[in-house]
C-alpha cells in the first residue's frame, strides 16, 4: 500500500478555493492535480472514501492504497485478528477484506474433522479418506484414548483403536470366550482359536486334520481310536465310523461288531440286516446251528 497523491500546506499567496471560491491566503489548503481548494471542500469534493469504513479520507489523515482502494492508515487492520498492516505483509481477499499472512494461512488450511479448528504447516497429523485431524484430536470412538498415528479399525464414521474393536466387533472363541483377532476356524457354525480347538486327549491342534466329536470333545483319529472308540467282537479292532472301511455299526446286547465283521461263525456268512442265531455266545447264521 502507498501514500495518496495530494500535496496538504498553508496558502501564502493569494488564492481563492477552486471549489467555494473562498480566499486561501493564510488558510490551510489542498493540492490535487494542479488545483486548489479548502480542506472542507477537498473532503466533500476530492477526497478517496475508505474501503474500511466507508467515509472520506480527509486532508488530516494518512491515507494508504492498493489496487485502487483506499483506507485511513487506522482502517488498514487484518479482518481476523484486527493487527495494523502498515508496513506488514497482507492479502485483498473478498469483500475487499485485507488479511495478514497468518490469518490467511490459517484460514486457507484443512481443518481438523475433530476440534474443527486448522491445521497449519508444522502440526502433526493424521490423513485417512481425504479427512484429517490433528495427531491429539483423532481418537478412539469408544474409549476416547488418543489412537494418534497407531493402528486403528474404521466402523463407518467411527473409529476404533486395535483393543475396543477386538472386544466391539471380534468374533468370541467358543471354548475360551476371548475375541480372535487374527486366523481361527468354525466348527458347526462356531468360531474358535486355532489353540482352543485341539484333542481332549493328546491336545494337539485339530484344525485341517481328521477328527470326531464325541458329546462336546473332540478326538484326533489315533486318541479316539485308543481312548474312545468300542472295539469290535469280531476282529478286535477299534470300530471307527468315517475314519476308513466300514462306516455301519451292528450292536447286539452289550457288544458291537464292524457290519463287516458281523458274520456267521461256522460259514462265515455276512450277517448284518439279516437274521441271525446267538449259540454258546456265537452268532451264526439262521442255517448253521442246525448243523452244528
């Protein structure tokens, strides 16, 4: 901004005011572009008006321009902050408002989603989807502890540090009631950590092998063959159904059999679905006893 372009003094010599035609000589007076005049007459006919204040920048006042607008020296304040700009750094926004530097920078800024106030170059903060907050302001939905620049799970509009999501949103294991945070498997519709759903027995993990249930444990095939499993009358072995040949079970009185291995003891008749004889604690056939 400058100075204005009129010179202010004291008449000596004889003139008269270009304007009310009023004798000069001795009196105060104004001189713009070659012309004389009073100093009422200047601030009604000549003088600039206030970009500010709206009102004549008389002959008394320090007057300051730019871009022509024109402001009494004391008008010439930041609109934010109102700081004097004389001789300070400053920007003609709109509405033919003058701002100083910081104001500006701080006007021009992001602002914060959480304290809604800027963020100004140097303050640390946190990015995510074209939003930002300070590093301080970007904190957890539920806890309300500062999440700043850790990690964090985002719900919606809401934001959530590692442990509040874990207990919010995680899946709960069956067995051990904590939430699984990473891996795990479902069994029958239930989720379970990979270390919870193991063999009753030897307790080795059972997740991507061969198992069986039995009421609410579970046995890997080798345990439940040795500790669970009914053995057959017939070739003694254990009767594992689902795990190998012989998926049918036939049991008589306190005994079971493979279905294959329930057959006739003298002709060696397959026998399972089909009638039979129990003799001396032998099964046979509905034929043989007759030939024994």
């Amino acid at each position: 901004a400058g100075p204005g372009s009129y010179t202010v003094g004291t008449m000596s010599e004889r003139f008269d005011c270009h304007y009310c035609r009023d004798p000069l000589q001795g009196k105060k007076y104004v001189q713009k572009e070659g012309r004389h005049c009073c100093v009422k007459c200047f601030e009604k006919f000549c003088a600039n008006t206030c970009t500010e204040c709206k009102k004549p920048i008389g002959a008394d006042s320090k007057e300051l321009h730019f871009k022509n607008r024109y402001w009494h020296d004391n008008c010439f304040r930041c609109f934010k902050c109102y700081t004097s700009l004389v001789n300070e750094p400053f920007m003609l926004r709109e509405n033919n408002k003058v701002w100083c530097s910081n104001c500006t920078a701080a006007e021009d800024a992001p602002r914060c989603k959480g304290c809604f106030k800027p963020i100004i170059a140097g303050d640390q903060n946190v990015e995510y989807k074209k939003m930002v907050w300070h590093k301080d302001c970007f904190i957890c939905s539920q806890c309300k502890q500062v999440i700043g620049s850790g990690s964090f799970f985002p719900k919606g509009d809401e934001f959530y540090c590692v442990s509040c999501h874990e207990h919010k949103f995680a899946k709960t294991c069956a067995k051990c009631k904590n939430p699984i945070t990473s891996g795990g498997l479902t069994y029958q519709e239930q989720p379970w950590h990979s270390e919870c759903f193991i063999c009753s027995n030897c307790k080795k993990q059972l997740g991507g092998k061969r198992f069986t249930a039995v009421e609410d444990q579970f046995y890997c095939v080798e345990c439940y063959k040795e500790c669970v499993a009914k053995k057959c009358a017939g070739c003694k072995n254990p009767i594992t159904a689902g795990f190998g040949r012989g998926t049918n079970v036939v049991n008589y009185e306190d005994e079971s059999w493979h279905d294959y291995c329930f057959k006739c003891t003298k002709c060696a008749r397959g026998l399972a679905n089909k009638r039979f004889v129990c003799h001396n604690g032998k099964i046979y056939c509905a034929e043989c006893p007759k030939r024994l």
